[in-house]
C-alpha cells in the first residue's frame, strides 16, 4: 500500500495501530518492574472508567471511531461523548480482552500473536484480515465472532469476567457526584462550568446544557417551620453532598447567555464508578511478567 501524508488517511483499524499501543504502554511499564501490579490497575482502572463512562460506546463502534478520527475524534465539541469513543481506550481493552481470552485458552498470547503479526507483515502495512489469520493460526480458531463483537459492533466488551478468571476483582465504588449527575465540569476561582452533559442522566433530565455556568442551588426545606428557602452558592460540584444533606430534589441556578435559569434537578440514589484490585496474585502473575504460565 502506499500512503499520500499530504492528505487525510482513513482506517478502521486505529483500535489496533493506537489502542494495543496504549494497552503495552502500561503493561510493558509493569513488566519492567517500574511500577507495581496495585499501580498497573489503578491505570486499568483509568482505562476501564473512561471507556464504562462515555454514552458514546454504545453508539459507535470502535472500528467507526477508527475511520471517523479526522472528521470527530480531532475535531471534538461539547456533543463527543454521546457521539464517539475512543479508539485509544476502547483499542486498549479491546486488546486486553484478546489477550485474556487468549491465555485463558492456553494456546498461545497476544504477546505471540503481535510478534506473528510482525513477521507476516514484515513490519509494514497490515490488515484486519491479517490480525484475524493469526490468530487463527495460533489460538486453534476463528476469532470472527470476537472480533465482530468487540471491534465491529456497539456490544459491552467481557472486561469484567475475564479479569476475573485472571486473579482481578472488579469493585463498584461510589462515583464523584459529577459523574453521578452525568456532567463534566470546569472548575476554577470558585465557577462551576459545564463542559458536556451526558446522555441519559439527571443533567440532561434537569436541561443542564454546555457552557451554563452552574450558580448555585436552592429548595424549600420542608423539615422547618412554614417551609424555610435553601440557596447556596456552588464553587464546586463536589460540595453538593454537604450543602444539600439528605435533600435529593432540588432547584439548580445556573446562567446560559446571559439569563438566570431555574433546572429542576433530581440527585440519583447510587452511582458507581469501577475499582479494580489483585485477588489472587499467582493467577495475575504470568499476565504480568509476560508468561504463558
């Protein structure tokens, strides 16, 4: 193949180019022994709540964010969470999954397979066609169902499970209260602004829109005598819990081009937010050190 690099050049296939890179990066910082397995999946974790937390996963598949980088992924506004993923983060578990369901079967690892890779294609370019014969040819079987789920569809990736059949527990902590409210925020010198209101969530419900600055919020307080008004200043979203104790309906005061506007917004009962951690270390160990055992 020859490339034009004065031009904008599309492929599908940047979950693999960028996405298995970034999924070495960390692993290969573990396997040097710069860092520790507890440090490898605090960075996991990272990887993994980027990917759970993006509306967007399940609107695009990480192939189209491949193909869609030059039009979307550089080219992002308030609307790209809901409307694309990343082909960095999703690449990077995709590879994860590929290479635990691998070393689950116990024919071979990604490890193996990349370095096939490298070989059959010689270090130049490569196709999807290629990646699928490999593995083929080294994990005993078609790998078409995986791929067409994973790489080609919208489907949840088995992150979890297959963790869990290597030694890594997944835990539900609580999530900060702007991934609760499904906003993401800028704070600075005391203002609350709205970068992006993600789909689905009490935000967008309330009619938080991008760019309104977030005031502050008020209620009536039933528990008082007559009814008492609430209003408090809000510098930072995770200020929330204190101000408002036990009060889950509120008014959120907030300011879009220039006029005051009151949003009824709803605080969720429970968010979650993923933590991942070693349970039995000698099933983690061969992952870790780039063993097949």
């Amino acid at each position: 193949a020859t490339y034009d690099y004065t031009q904008e050049n599309y492929t599908e296939l940047l979950w693999f180019f960028e996405g298995f890179t970034s999924y070495y990066d960390d692993l290969m910082l573990r396997r040097a022994d710069l860092i520790d397995d507890a440090t490898y999946f605090k960075l996991l974790t990272k990887t993994f709540n980027q990917v759970d937390q993006a509306p967007g996963r399940l609107v695009q598949s990480v192939a189209q964010a491949s193909f869609d980088a030059w039009v979307k992924y550089y080219r992002q506004d308030e609307n790209t969470p809901n409307a694309t993923i990343s082909y960095y983060t999703k690449g990077a578990l995709v590879a994860l999954c590929f290479d635990l369901t691998l070393r689950a079967e116990g024919k071979t690892t990604l490890d193996d397979v990349m370095r096939a890779l490298w070989a059959r294609c010689q270090g130049g370019p490569m196709a999807e066609a290629d990646f699928a014969a490999v593995l083929q040819e080294l994990g005993g079987r078609s790998f078409a169902k995986e791929i067409a789920a994973w790489v080609h569809s919208t489907r949840e990736l088995p992150v979890k499970k297959l963790l869990a059949q290597h030694g890594v527990d997944m835990h539900d902590d609580p999530a900060q209260m702007a991934q609760k409210l499904g906003l993401r925020v800028a704070e600075a010198q005391g203002t609350v602004t709205i970068k992006a209101v993600l789909r689905d969530g009490a935000a967008e419900k309330a009619g938080f829109s991008s760019n309104d600055e977030w005031l502050g919020v008020e209620w009536v307080d039933s528990g008082k005598k007559g009814g008492t008004l609430q209003a408090w200043r809000l510098s930072k979203v995770d200020d929330l819990p204190l101000l408002l104790g036990k009060q889950k309906t509120v008014t959120a005061l907030v300011s879009r081009d220039k006029r005051l506007l009151r949003l009824p917004l709803t605080i969720p009962a429970t968010s979650t937010t993923a933590r991942l951690a070693v349970k039995d270390a000698k099933a983690v160990a061969p992952w870790m050190t780039g063993n097949k055992t």
